[in-house]
C-alpha cells in the first residue's frame, strides 16, 4: 500500500463534530486536488457536497450500526448524470486509489481513534455505485486502524 504525506492531509470540522466526540453520526467526505496531491476530508452530520467537483471522485463515508455491529460505510459513484469518464476504468481507480482516503480520514481524525482506540477494529466496506450489475459492488478494505499512518 502507498504511503500517505501526513502533511497532505487537511481536516474540517463542521456542525457540531468536534475532534473527539460524538463518532455516531458522523459523515467523512473525502477529496483531493489533482494539482497538490493534498487530500481535504471534511467531517460533519451531513456530506459536503458544496466540496463535490463534477469529476465525482470523493469518498463518502459514515459510522454506521448493523445488526448490533459498528461499521465504517463508505461509497463511490462510477457514473451517472454528469459523470465524465468509463464507468470500468473509474472503478479500477478508485479500487486502487480508496486505501490513500481511508489513510486521509484515519489521519484527518487521529484525535478521535486516540481517544477512542477500540475504534480502529471497526471493519470498512466501500459501495461502488453503478449502473451496471459488474461494477455495482461492495468491498471490504479491512479495519480502519489498518489505514493509520506510522510517524
């Protein structure tokens, strides 16, 4: 796996997120600029999708509960209206690319998993959203502590 620049990675807090509380409910959408390499992960109650460019590629993800389990649910959207570019080639990026953004918001949210360290054994599955049945799928990146950036 690649290794993320620690001094690449920018966070914002929004709505009532504070870096150590509350983790339910919290939304982690995930971009980048092509020109610095820098990656900008934006926590709040809701997405931010004034951050979202007509490339489509952020990360969007959430804590979630199912069947009692804690999870980290995330998606990535292959096509659609407006999206530029082969639904196949997006998806083998992305596939590729999703390991930097699990990095970015484990980085971008250190305060929190030191604080609350059983966080990083929580399991991350990724949607990829498509219109197509072959690309449509989820996969499981491992435990977000995998994704910690060793100082």
């Amino acid at each position: 796996m690649k290794m993320l620049n620690p001094q690449k990675v920018f966070v914002q807090y929004r709505d009532v997120i504070k870096p150590y509380e509350p983790f339910i409910g919290r939304k982690y959408t995930v971009v980048h600029s092509d020109i610095t390499g820098e990656l900008f992960v934006i926590i709040g109650n809701t997405y931010a999708d004034n951050m979202i460019t007509s490339l489509r590629d952020e990360v969007k993800v959430s804590w979630e509960i199912n069947k009692s389990e804690l999870m980290l649910i995330g998606s990535v959207t292959l096509d659609g209206d407006g999206i530029i570019g082969d639904a196949g080639i997006r998806s083998k990026i992305f596939y590729n690319e999703i390991p930097i953004a699990l990095q970015a918001l484990r980085q971008a949210d250190r305060f929190l998993f030191e604080k609350q360290y059983s966080l990083d054994r929580v399991p991350v599955y990724i949607q990829f959203i498509s219109s197509n049945p072959e690309l449509h799928k989820m996969y499981y990146y491992g435990l977000i502590g995998d994704y910690q950036i060793k100082e």
